[in-house]
C-alpha cells in the first residue's frame, strides 16, 4: 500500500506533464485557428475594423491577474497564508474583469457593424469573434482553476513545502496570458 508522501510524489511526476500535453494541444487548435484566419484573409473579401479599445484594456488586466499570482506564489514560500488568498483573490478579480472587457469588446464590434453571423456579416468578424470566444472558453477554464485555488488556499491546504496545485494553477493561467498576447498582437497586426 502506497503512504501519503509517496502519492504526492507520483502526483507530482505525472501533474506538469499532463499540464502541458493540455497546453500543447491548445496550442495546436490556436494554431489551426490564427492559420486558417491568414488563408481565408489571402482569398480576399474581408473587411478591414479598427480592434476596439477595450481590447487593449482587457490585456493589461490580464497581465495584471499574472502578477497577482507572482506575488501569491511568492508569498506561500514565505510561508504568508493571508498574501497567498489576497493574491489569489486579486487574481481571480482581475480574470472576471478582464472576461467582463472581452464581452465588452464584442458590443463595441456590433456598434461598429462587425457582426460574427448573419447579414452583413464578413469573415474577418467571424473569425474575430471565433478566436477571441475560443480564448475566452478557455479562461472560464482558468478562473475554475483559480476559484479552486482560492479555496484551498482559504481551507490552508498550501504551505511552503506542498503548493502543487498553486503552481500548476498559476502555470496554466499564465500559459493563458501569453496566448492572449499572442492572439491580441496577431488580431491586430494582421488585420
């Protein structure tokens, strides 16, 4: 029979690698999806539409719920409980505000006229609004990861000595940051 110490050790040799081969194959739908974007843009009838404002908003936000969770990481190995749930919070506030942005964002393309289907629709929104939803889904992800966290932390399960889960939590939400960058400087560089 397998004592305590040796199933957290296995958890923690089989945890990151599964982390990743899901990053990866995030990766690889994001990939499929900002391609298929350059090869539908290069068949022409796309519309050109300034990225609205809130965009631009909403990835500071982001970056800002990465170092939120920098400074809880920082605090559970100081052994600061009471930083760790702030940070976490901070963190989790922020992701609610920046999905809050994103949702935001989608009204101001409607304002404009950028419709995802339907008359007047164009490809260029749709894909749009195909790639920021697909991020966003996966954000939801992210912020259920970070309200699990937050509870672990509010019940003391991380010390400096077991916080697995907080680095995991923090690895994928910031693996969500950097796509968002990505995604954000493709949308507005290839427009």
């Amino acid at each position: 029979m397998d004592t305590l110490d040796e199933r957290r050790s296995h958890r923690k040799k089989v945890a990151k690698p599964l982390l990743w081969i899901g990053m990866v194959s995030i990766i690889m739908m994001f990939a499929g999806l900002t391609s298929g974007y350059i090869v539908r843009r290069a068949e022409g009838n796309w519309i050109e539409f300034e990225m609205p404002q809130i965009f631009y908003v909403s990835t500071i936000l982001l970056a800002l719920s990465s170092l939120a969770l920098i400074w809880a990481r920082r605090s559970v190995h100081q052994s600061n409980l009471q930083a760790v749930k702030f940070g976490l919070m901070l963190a989790l506030g922020l992701g609610l505000a920046f999905s809050y942005s994103q949702v935001q964002g989608w009204q101001s393309l409607i304002n404009i006229g950028v419709y995802f289907t339907g008359p007047g629709s164009n490809a260029a929104g749709s894909f749009f609004y195909v790639i920021t939803l697909a991020h966003l889904l996966h954000v939801v992800a992210g912020l259920i990861v970070l309200m699990v966290m937050l509870r672990k932390a509010i019940q003391l399960k991380y010390t400096s000595q077991d916080h697995l889960g907080l680095d995991l939590g923090m690895m994928f939400w910031h693996f969500l940051g950097v796509l968002w960058l990505y995604l954000f400087l493709f949308l507005a560089i290839i427009r």
